[in-house]
C-alpha cells in the first residue's frame, strides 16, 4: 500500500518519470514509463534492475546497439485488422524502417557470448518474427518510401507508357512554346507551366487564338491565360488514364500485401511490444548512468543498508552546475528500525528523509536506485509518508489537522512490512501538546515493528531512543566555528537545531537574539555546542587514526624492501672482499715469480746466498698467511620492520647504566633511533616512535641520556615526517590504470616505468595500462618491459567486455 494518493508528487517521483520520458526515443517506450507500477515481488524486482544493469553494460561498452527507427506502428496494425482496409505507403514505410531495427536487435543478442546479458536476451527470444516480411516490403517500396516501378508488372507497363507519353508532350509544347516566342505572341523568358494538373503555355490575352487550344486559366489582370495546345490534348488525357490506372494497381498492391501481413499481426505486436520495452530499459538505464546508479544486493525482508546513497533529482541537479552532493550512509534492519534525525534548518533532515523514500519507491518501480552496489535493498508492502502542507480549504483542514489524519492512518495501517516517512514530526500546534501526541504516536509504531524515518526538533522525540528499543538518532552536522551545516549524517547522537548560530550568521538584531538566550539558558546552548562540536572533532580523529594506520602499513613495507636490499649488499660486499683475496694471493704468486727471478739473476751474479735464502722464505710466508686469511665483514644489525628509519646523529649515543622505567628514553641493540618506553609488561616492552607503537624485547633495550636524544630528534624527525608525508603524496595521487593511447613507443614506455615504480614502492596489487588495440606495437613495447620486472607475477589481456586486448592488467606479487 502507498499512501497518500499524491505520494509520487510529494517523494518527487513524477520528476523521474518524466526524465525517464525525456530518454526515450518513442512513444513506445513513454507508454511503458506511464504505466510504472509499484511491486512488492522479490523476483520481479530483480529482474527489473538486472535488465537495467545489462543494458548500462551495453551503453558503456557497446557502440552498435541499434538506437534509430523505433516507430509505433501499433495502431496502424490495429486498424488493418479489419478485413477490407489496406496499409498506407507511409505507414509501409515506417514499418520496414522499425522492423529492421527489431531484426537488428535480435542480431545483436545472437553474436553476443551464451552467459552475457541473460535477462535481456530472455525478453527478446520470447518474440518470433518471419524475416521475409521485410523482403516482401522491400519488394513493394525504395528506400524513399515510394513504390516501386517493378513492384508488378503492370505497374512497371503502366509507368513506361507515362514516361513515354510525357517525353511526347514535352516535345509538343516545346515545339508550340517556340512558335509562339517567334511570332511575339509571348515574352522570351517565359516556360511551360501546370494549371489544373495539366501542361500549359502563358500567352498575352490578345493572342489568345492565334494557337488552337483550351484556356484553363488567366492572370488576374486579365493580360496572360494560359493555354494547353489541341494536339496535346488527348495526349494528356491519355496520361489522366494511366494515372488512374496506376492507383488502382497500387491499391492492388497494397490489398494483397495487407492480406499477407494479416495472419502474422499477433507477431507483429509481440515485436512493437518489445520494441516499446527495449526503450523503456534503455532508457532507465541512461537514468542510472547520470545518477551513478548501481545495483544492490536484494532481500526479501524489511531493510535498508545504503552505502553512498543520493538523492536523485539533487544529485543531478547538482552534477549540472558542477558542485558536490554529499551522500548519506543510512541502515535500518530488525534492531534498530527508527530512525530520528535532528539537526539544523536548512541542514539537510528533509532531503535525508527524501532520499531515503524516493530510492525505495524507486527501486520497488524497477528503477535503479542512486546508491552504491555494497548496498542491500529490502522489500516493503506498505511505504507511508507525511511531508509537506496538506492544509484544504475545501474540506476545512487546517494544517496540522491533515498531518493528524496522515498519522492516524499510519497507526492504524502499519505494520513489520511499512517504511514510514514524516518530516518535522509534531510541529504544527502547540509544543508541549504536540510532542505528546508525535511521542506516542512513535511508541504504537515502535510496538508494531514498522520501520521509519523522522526529522524533527523536539527534545522528547530525541529522548526516545534512550528508553525503546527499536529507536535511534542520527544528526545532521553542523559546524560550529564556521556557522555552516555540513550536510552529514552522524548515527547514534541527536542533534542540535542551532537557531541562535543561524539568525546570528544572517544578520538576526543582536537585542532580540540577547533577550531570546536570557530566556532559554545558556546552560542549553552551551550544552547543545559542544556536543555537535565533539562530532565533528571525533570525526576528524577517526580520519587522521586512518591516515596514521595506511602510513604506518606502507613505512613497514618500505622497511622490509629496505632490509632484503640491505642483506643482498652485504652478501655481495662479502663475495668482492674475497675475490680481492683471491687476486690479491695471485698477485703475490706473480710476485713470487719475479722474486725467484731475481734470485737467479743474483745467484748469476754471485750474491750472498743466505741472504736471498731468508728473503725467499719471507715472502713465502706472507703469501701463505695471505691466503689462509678469512675476510671479516661486520655484520650490521637487521632492521625490525616495525621500526623507522632516521639518520645517525653526529656524534655517539650516550648509554645510561640504569634501570629501565616507564617514561625512559631508549633504542633497541646498535640501532640509532630513540624512542619513549610506553608500557613494560613481563619481559616484553612497548616503544613509542613519533606516533608508531613497536612492542619489543626488554633486554634488548638500552637507556639513552635526554640531552643526546633532544640532538638527535631534531634531525630524525623531520626526515620521518618527509617519509610519510611523500608515500601520502603518492598514495592520494595514485591511479589504479594509466591512459597511453596516441603516445610514441618511447614516451609510452618511460611513463609505464615511472607508473609501474609508484606502485611496487606503494604496495598496489593490481593495476590497468590501457594501451589500445591498433596494431599492437605498443602493447608488444609494454609487455617486454613487463616481462623484465620481477616483482611483477602476471599480466593478461582485459575481458572482451571490459576491452579485451586493449588494455593489460598486472598484477604484483
């Protein structure tokens, strides 16, 4: 049940009907807009969005959907059902035109894989048609929509023998028209021309019977008539005949073809049907284009799970003039099932109200609903609302009178399968009374499990959740340092109306504002300030504690690469330092040589012997302690992922021989970097390092003199901030596919590097190069660079849907 009768007005429905209107391409398509009806079936309301979602697949990724000639012909069928009548040319036309679109579409569908677009393809191979209809059109008119010389064979004779006639009579009046200029009996510049569908020659009236003929007409002066030749008379006769002739074969024609067409007009209304209902999809699914609409995840009970959900006529209202709708993230489900929204004028309470009515009624008309595809939709039998003023003068309804009467059907009539919808509940009357009245009135829905959406001011209202189960706030936020609402939807907290911050911001006489706050306490004022102010200030927590866990993720990455490189130089330092060895033993055995040399040469000359005898053994000896030498690397402590990086101070830490406390300053082994002692639990401790916690070993600390540590702070933190801050840099900048389309090999590749680096040093798993399809040179280039990186697992061709060997997704390992 919907209520009130006017509800698609009120929710602003009528407005998307009549955009849908606007999409369509025919008439078809807007006789199925109008005939939107709300449903309560599961079942059918998925198959509603799902043929909208195929169909955005096909918008998006298809260009060769045929999109032109959708005409309706339905009522020309219905009218060429009745035995006698025969099919208009036009009409013949149009439905050659339409019937090969609908054959187009059906060609479509067939050269598209099996498990594409099963929904759509349901709805079309449900339609026959014999394809020999167009043949048969095609046979009869041209492609101007005029029948056909060689449509039968005494049309064909009958139109030869008015061609041949024609070129008689145009030789005869040529040859009348010449005489007459020569003679002077008409001006030099004047041409044959028609009067009563007969060809006739303007002659000057005083000439009139110098030339046998029949005058058909004069000038309105009476000066020229126009007269048509005696011999070309009964030749223009001839040619009227004919052209009775041709009618009555036309008309033959057509008859026989009508007949013909009459036994397949139940087929023919099957296709125009579908011709309608392809158009309607089309354009419901240009509709979620423009909203961004997605399809959700869809229940078959009461609930409402929205993630990003836009109210649509704004949404596009303001994509127009190119500003920013905040979306709302809403949920209702068995536990808390009502919700009451409180907050500023002007803040935002109606349109949350609005967005959540027209969405659901939206998606329960088989229109897609402007949230995002995370989202569970749920079903309701029964959508209420109360919105706006209702006041009748006819019916001596005052305002508040109507909006009782609203609620009084919303008691009686609702139960665990009703969303309700009431905006500003209980103004109207006097305060006091009419908070009394909404807050019951809350309760009775609250006991019968319906689901609902309120706004309102009322404290009572606000109270309610406190002590019902079943009943919660929501708070539209408002900035109390710039006096602007920020148009959020807060769970959990009532709000404040802020109506002493807002007259004060437009304006509103500063006497009148001081008397009006004596009169309510300040204690109220204040109160209501700071609990919207702690909001805002706990979202923006929530924001930076975000911010800090992605940096501290992305420093832990970057410290791990950071150690393997580190271990990698040192083993290859190691293997260098023995190859030096090794060159270094057979220098000294080249060495040895030469000394051996030399000792001939002295032997040669006679020198001492027990001389060259020690320093033969000398350098023997050097050479053997040479070798037998093992090289000795320090080893470099390894770095713990957890911790940071920052530079050595200039000089050496000083290390304080005392017992570790909570508060100390310490560093962990050889490591340079300080931190603060959090916590000491057992033999495990907690350090604190700028605002990253590692929890390590006590006995691998080591206590570290304040005064050093306040040197050496000043030159690592700035070099932590930079680290941070740069991977945030690049983490907001980062785009998960790159564009090279129109680029040259080189200027390509060079980006591809620079892209491909970002996101190794980044951690992205996957990304997208969209290169294009061509010739494929690029994609080759881009490829064999890929195939060198080693941190790349795999690449691969895009799904044929998605663009297929255009693009090529990598993904990291």
């Amino acid at each position: 049940m919907i209520f009130p009768k006017n509800f698609e007005k009120k929710i602003g429905f009528d407005l998307i009907k009549e955009e849908l209107k606007q999409l369509c391409i025919c008439e078809l398509g807007k006789y199925y807009v109008e005939r939107i009806r709300f449903t309560t079936q599961k079942s059918l309301i998925s198959k509603m969005l799902t043929q909208i979602d195929e169909f955005v697949h096909i918008l998006n990724f298809s260009e060769s959907f045929p999109s032109q000639n959708y005409f309706d012909l339905t009522h020309e069928l219905k009218r060429i059902r009745i035995s006698g009548t025969i099919i208009e040319v036009d009409a013949l036309f149009d439905l050659k035109s339409s019937l090969i679109t609908i054959f187009e579409i059906f060609s479509f569908f067939k050269k598209t894989e099996n498990e594409q677009y099963p929904e759509l393809k349901e709805l079309v191979t449900r339609v026959e048609l014999d394809k020999l209809i167009i043949s048969r059109i095609e046979n009869i008119i041209d492609d101007k929509g005029r029948i056909k010389d060689n449509a039968s064979p005494l049309l064909k004779q009958i139109r030869s023998s008015q061609h041949k006639l024609h070129r008689e009579i145009d030789k005869q009046i040529s040859n009348a028209l010449k005489l007459a200029k020569k003679a002077g009996w008409t001006e030099q510049d004047v041409e044959p021309t028609f009067r009563n569908s007969r060809l006739v020659i303007p002659m000057a009236a005083t000439h009139k019977r110098k030339i046998k003929g029949f005058i058909h007409d004069e000038s309105a002066t009476g000066q020229t008539v126009y007269i048509e030749p005696a011999e070309i008379f009964e030749t223009n006769n001839e040619i009227r005949n004919l052209e009775n002739a041709e009618r009555r074969e036309i008309t033959r024609i057509l008859t026989a073809f009508t007949e013909y067409l009459r036994p397949s007009l139940d087929d023919l209304f099957a296709a125009y049907r579908l011709l309608g209902q392809i158009d309607f999809i089309r354009a419901k699914a240009r509709l979620a284009i423009v909203l961004d609409a997605h399809i959700p995840t869809i229940k078959n009970k009461p609930l409402i799970n929205w993630i990003n959900s836009k109210h649509p006529l704004l949404y596009k209202s303001f994509k127009a003039q190119d500003r920013e709708l905040i979306p709302l993230t809403i949920k209702l489900d068995k536990h808390q099932r009502i919700l009451i929204v409180s907050g500023p004028n002007a803040g935002g309470k109606s349109v949350c109200l609005k967005t959540v009515g027209l969405n659901q009624y939206m998606a329960q008309c088989g229109v897609m609903p402007a949230f995002d595809e995370e989202s569970e939709l749920g079903v309701f039998k029964n959508i209420f609302i109360d919105i706006g003023d209702e006041q009748s003068l006819e019916n001596d309804l005052s305002t508040y009178s109507s909006h009782l009467l609203n609620i009084k059907h919303f008691v009686l009539n609702a139960d665990e399968n009703t969303l309700f919808l009431i905006d500003e509940f209980g103004t109207g009357t006097e305060p006091q009374l009419g908070g009394a009245i909404a807050e019951s009135s809350l309760e009775i829905l609250n006991e019968k499990k319906s689901f609902g959406v309120i706004t309102t001011h009322y404290a009572n209202l606000k109270l309610l959740a406190d002590h019902n189960e079943g009943v919660f706030n929501g708070a539209m936020l408002f900035d109390t340092k710039e006096i602007k609402p920020l148009y959020k939807l807060a769970i959990g907290k009532p709000g404040s109306s802020f109506a002493f911050e807002i007259a004060k911001n437009i304006g509103f006489p500063k006497a009148v504002l001081k008397r009006a706050i004596k009169k309510t306490g300040k204690t109220q004022l204040d109160f209501d300030q700071q609990l919207q102010q702690l909001e805002i200030d706990k979202q923006n927590i929530l924001k930076k504690e975000a911010e800090l866990k992605i940096a501290d993720e992305f420093l832990k990455e970057i410290t791990e690469k950071y150690q393997e490189l580190l271990e990698k130089t040192e083993s290859s330092k190691e293997e260098i330092i023995q190859e030096a060895r090794i060159e270094a033993k057979s220098l000294l055995d080249n060495s040895n040589k030469l000394i051996e040399h030399t000792i001939k040469e002295i032997k040669e000359s006679q020198a001492e012997k027990e001389k060259t005898k020690k320093l033969r053994a000398k350098v023997k000896e050097e050479s053997k302690q040479l070798a037998s030498e093992k090289p000795e690397i320090k080893k470099k402590d390894k770095i713990e992922p957890n911790k940071t990086i920052t530079q050595k101070s200039s000089k050496e830490l000083v290390i304080v021989d005392e017992p570790l406390k909570v508060g100390d300053l310490v560093k962990v082994g050889e490591q340079e970097t300080i931190g603060e002692l959090l916590e000491i639990s057992g033999k495990d401790a907690l350090i604190s390092y700028n605002s990253i916690q590692v929890r390590t070993k006590l006995k691998s600390l080591k206590k570290v003199s304040r005064k050093q540590s306040r040197k050496d702070k000043r030159i690592g933190g700035s070099n932590y901030s930079s680290i941070i801050n740069n991977i945030n840099s690049k983490m907001a900048r980062f785009e998960l596919s790159m564009d090279v389309r129109g680029k040259r090999g080189e200027e390509a590749l060079s980006m591809v590097r620079e892209y491909v680096d970002e996101a190794i040093l980044l951690n992205i798993k996957e990304i997208q190069i969209l290169h294009g399809k061509g010739d494929g040179i690029l994609r080759q280039i881009i490829r064999e660079y890929l195939s060198s990186i080693p941190e790349i697992k795999s690449y691969k061709n895009q799904h044929v849907e998605f663009g297929g060997d255009g693009i090529t997704v990598v993904a990291f390992k």
